[in-house]
C-alpha cells in the first residue's frame, strides 16, 4: 500500500472513531508499527491528527470547533434531546456526540447530569438550570475522562433514569466494544446504575468491533444514529429487539 493511501486509511479510522491505537493500524495497513508511527508523524507534523502515546487522535477530539460528521452529530443529539424530561438523572459519556447533545439541551430543562467526561461536564455548566455532578478520578490525558476505581465506586451508589452512551463500536455479534480497558469498565457501571441505556453513534461506527466488551445488545434499551429509523442498515440492530430512533 502506497503512503497517500495509508494516510487516507489512517485520517477516516481516527475521524470516524476519534482515536486509534498504533497496534490496530498496523493490522489493518498490514505494515509495521515503525511504518505506522513515521506515518503518524508526518500527518501530526501537518496539522492532521494529534500524535498521542500509543496512537493518534483527531484534531477535533477536544477542539469542537472541527468535529467530524458534525451534522449527523447534531441530528443525533437532537433526536436524544427527546428523551429528556425535567426532573431526571442522567449519565452521559464523553465523546463527541455527547458534547453536541450536552451543548443543545433546552435551557428550560432541570436535569442532573452525572459525568466521568472533563470536557461534557464543561459544556453542561453552561445552562443555568441544569446541575452537574462531576465523577472525579485519576484524568486520562488522551480522552480527559475520569477513569479508576473510585469513579466506578461512585457509579455503584447512583441510580439513573437515562443512560447516554458515546459508542466507539458495535455490531450485533459482540455488542458495544471498545479499545481501551479502563474505559470499559467505567462504561460497564453506568449500564449497570442506569434504568434506561442510549447507545449514541455515526452510522459509520456499525457494524465494528474492538477487542474489549462493554456489553452485549441486550444490555442497550434504544440505538440513536443520524440515519431514518426505518433504514434497512439498522434491521439487524432492530430484530435483537433494540428501539431505533
């Protein structure tokens, strides 16, 4: 594979998913991470991604003025504000799906917010009405969310009405995955403390897995994407009896 198609490779991994990990581009360039890593240079050293340890990040990760598929985020996030009733307990992820819906929320909602997230628990403090109680914890540079033991400790002591989701990757064969451990483990809690689970996601991140479960399809109430709920893409989410929206 030439170097301007592994770069094109690499830019729609990490725009679609935010953040990749130097082991899995190897894997799918089928080229050696020392490749990779040059590669990860040379598009840092331009300004298209963010180098970071272990992998790269999108420049619009935690600059949201440059986030990827921003308009299907925000139809997303709009189909999401629906769910919310004043009065509710909410957890919500980071990512930046959920920064669109914390960011669009009407001001004449009252909710509490529950969040491991830095960067949605900034973003939430900008509407008055809504109280934000933040999951404090060892700060992860890379994603800026709270991870460890004492956020999940947290999380076994809250009981929520809503559950939102940022999905990294999902399919109907292994359920929510991710990459990243300590994430998952957070993630596996707010399912666990949450009455109601909102799994939120691009329609470019179905139907893909990553090696660490979150949860099966089962454990997910109702799947929100930018697509029609009746698009056949979404049939085989639907038939594992999940509400689509």
């Amino acid at each position: 594979m030439l170097k301007e198609e592994r770069h094109t490779t690499i830019l729609n991994e990490i725009r679609i998913h935010n953040r990749v990990l130097l082991t899995d581009l190897s894997n799918l360039l089928q080229v050696s991470e020392d490749t990779v890593r040059r590669d990860l240079k040379e598009l840092d050293h331009k300004g298209q991604i963010k180098k970071v340890h272990g992998g790269a990040i999108s420049t619009g990760y935690h600059s949201h003025n440059q986030i990827y598929a921003h308009d299907k985020k925000v139809v997303i996030a709009q189909k999401a504000i629906k769910l919310l009733k004043s009065g509710q307990n909410v957890l919500i992820t980071g990512g930046t799906t959920n920064y669109e819906l914390a960011r669009l929320i009407p001001s004449k909602l009252k909710i509490t917010f529950i969040t491991p997230s830095l960067s949605t628990a900034s973003q939430l403090l900008s509407h008055k009405h809504i109280e934000v109680i933040f999951l404090g914890g060892r700060l992860s540079h890379e994603g800026q969310i709270a991870l460890g033991g004492s956020v999940v400790n947290s999380l076994s002591e809250i009981r929520a009405d809503l559950c939102f989701l940022g999905t990294g990757y999902l399919d109907t064969v292994n359920g929510l995955t991710e990459f990243d451990w300590e994430v998952v483990q957070i993630k596996k809690a707010m399912i666990k403390s949450s009455d109601h689970v909102v799994s939120l996601a691009i329609s470019e991140k179905l139907n893909s897995s990553q090696r660490y479960k979150v949860c099966d399809m089962d454990s997910i109430n109702t799947m929100i994407t930018e697509l029609n709920p009746d698009d056949h893409i979404l049939d085989s989410y639907r038939k594992n009896g999940i509400k689509i929206l």
